[in-house]
C-alpha cells in the first residue's frame, strides 16, 4: 500500500502487490519481514500532508510494525540480533505497512516469542506515549 499524493484514504491508497524483499542498506541494517501493523493518528495526518514535518512521496503508510528479522548486514549482529529474531520498530516513515521493511539495527528491539504480533505493535506506540508524558 503506498500514496503519490495527498488525500482521502479512498482516493490516493494504491495496492502495489507482491514486491522482492529488500536487501540491507548498509552494513547495520536489517531487513524485517512484517508479522503485524498498525494505522495511527500520525499515518493519516501523514496522508493529509498535515504532518509536522513535509512527507515525502510516494509513501508507505507504518510508522510501526512487529516481524522478524530475514537478513542482516554484515555489521547487524554486533546490535545483539540475528537473523530469524522477533523484533518491533518504531520510526516516522517506516512504512511498516508493506511486507518488507529495511531499518538500522540499532532502530528495532528484541521481543518474546509469546506476545501476539497484532498486540505488540499496538503498545510499542502507546507505550511510547505513555512514557513521554512522564
């Protein structure tokens, strides 16, 4: 899912298909095969292009996304991850909506086997929120 232009949801959001995975971009990044999303408040003033900062387009709407790691740069694993680990990222852009999404290592954390995808990637935002307010 992906827009070109600013807009009702209805009218700009494209469904682009299947795409190859990426490879890393450079030698700490990792490459996140996406489990789970979300849509927030932030995706959609994004998409109305009332954002805070100027969105770049096209954009894939995600600023969130639970998966696993599919593969590593060279350096990724001295972050403390490796391939096949659960992990949650959480940055402006992400595009965490579309099935591949390529990040630093030192942007995604561990989580347990156990906690739901759908579950996680709701309170990774919320509990960010939370702890801001503090």
């Amino acid at each position: 899912i992906s827009y070109y232009e600013f807009g009702k949801a209805q009218v700009v959001m494209q469904y682009l298909g299947y795409l190859d995975s990426p490879l890393p971009m450079h030698n700490h990044s990792v490459v996140i095969k996406v489990e789970a999303s979300t849509v927030s408040v932030t995706d959609v003033l994004m998409r109305k292009n009332l954002w805070r900062e100027a969105t770049p387009l096209p954009n894939t709407p995600g600023v969130d996304c639970v998966g696993r790691i599919l593969r590593c740069g060279k350096n990724a694993s001295s972050y403390g991850i490796k391939n096949g680990d659960r992990i949650v990222a959480l940055a402006p852009y992400l595009g965490g909506n579309a099935r591949y999404v390529t990040r630093g290592a030192d942007q995604v954390v561990k989580i347990p086997e156990t906690v739901d995808a759908a579950q996680a990637a709701c309170i990774v935002r919320t509990y960010l929120t939370a702890h801001q307010c503090l």
